[in-house]
C-alpha cells in the first residue's frame, strides 16, 4: 500500500481498528506473558523452599 500522508497510514485504508487493535492485544500480551511467567516461577520456587522446610523439620 501506498499512502499519502500520516493520517492515511494511521487510517490503514478504513481498517484501522483492525489493524491497530490486533496490535494493541498482541503488545499487551508481549507484556503480560513474562510477568505470568516470572509470577509463576516465584510461586514454584516458593512451593519447593516450603516442602525442603518441611522435610528438614520432619527429620
């Protein structure tokens, strides 16, 4: 495609909604997803300092 000004290219030839939307969800997962990521990481490392805990109690 070919555009003529700033305010053409932002319009993505009327499917601009499309366009930037599908942009917006996909950033927001790029965020999202490592945060999760890390979160759960935590939580597991978590889990498994409270089970060696416990183990080294019950001996």
């Amino acid at each position: 495609m070919n555009w003529n000004s700033p305010a053409e290219f932002f319009a993505m030839g009327g499917y601009a909604l499309y366009v930037w939307g599908s942009f917006g969800v996909t950033a927001l997962c790029m965020i999202v997803e490592p945060l999760l990521a890390r979160k759960r990481r935590c939580d597991a490392v978590n889990s498994l300092r409270r089970e060696i805990a416990a183990n080294k109690e019950d001996q």
